[in-house]
C-alpha cells in the first residue's frame, strides 16, 4: 500500500507560499506558507499533518488492541501535540505527545494501560518518528 501527497511551493522560504493535496482528496491545494507554519495565519503546515497523522494512527491501533482483547471502545479520543524547536540552522521535530481520553466499558486499569502502551510503540507513525513520543492516557468510567 502506498499513499501519496504533493506539495507544490513558489517563491522564497519566508515569502513564497504553497500548497498541499493528497490523492484521496482530502486535501486540495490546501495553502501552506511560513505565516500558516510559524504565525496564525489560515492554512496548514507539516507539523500539524504529522500531529492528524499520528493521533489518527495511534487511536486506530489502540481500537484495533482493545478489538483483540474482546471489548470494544465506545469512545477513544487523542489529541497529540507535535514540537518543532531550533535546531542548528534549520529545526526539528522533537517530541509528539499524545494525550487519549477513553471510554472503553468492562476494561480495567492495567489492561487499558497495557494496551495503550503498546499501541503508543507499535503504531506505524510511532514507527515512523525519530522523537521521542510521550503518552498520557485517561480511561473513564
């Protein structure tokens, strides 16, 4: 399986700008620019996609465990949170923290902790990343 993006940029670093579309749609010249990445102007950026990309994963794993383990969730929901700090000349991505609320009915706390820990390490994202991937995980009753 292979999934593919472009990206399409014009014009410098700092006042070109640009745009992201993926073969399913999803995303369509969406702008992306160094105002989109660094300030609060409209559009995207790359660290906002890996965050998508990771909680999406993450979350979809941890279904996929809880699903092994003979229970269904009635509700995962993650937030991650992804770092991008000075590094040299350029930057780089240092951390992405993931933060899960979950709803999962007849769990108990170690098997939840179990199971998000190991969908934390072995999602594909995760996989992916050369950060380091931190968890808070909080099962509701």
């Amino acid at each position: 399986m292979i999934r593919k993006a472009r990206a399409v940029w014009r014009g410098t670093g700092r006042d070109g700008d640009g745009d992201l579309t993926t073969d399913s749609g999803a995303l369509s010249a969406t702008p992306y620019s160094f105002k989109t990445r660094f300030e609060d102007t409209p559009g995207t950026n790359p660290e906002e996609l890996i965050a998508a990309a990771h909680a999406g994963c993450f979350t979809m794993q941890l279904a996929f465990l809880i699903q092994r383990a003979g229970l269904a969730a009635e509700e995962l929901s993650t937030e991650a949170a992804v770092s991008l700090v000075p590094d040299g000349e350029g930057f780089r991505i240092d951390r992405s923290a993931l933060t899960l609320q979950a709803k999962v009915p007849g769990i108990n706390q170690v098997k939840f902790d179990e199971l998000a820990r190991m969908a934390e390490k072995n999602c594909p994202v995760s996989r992916l990343l050369n950060a380091e991937i931190t968890l808070q995980a909080t099962l509701i009753s």
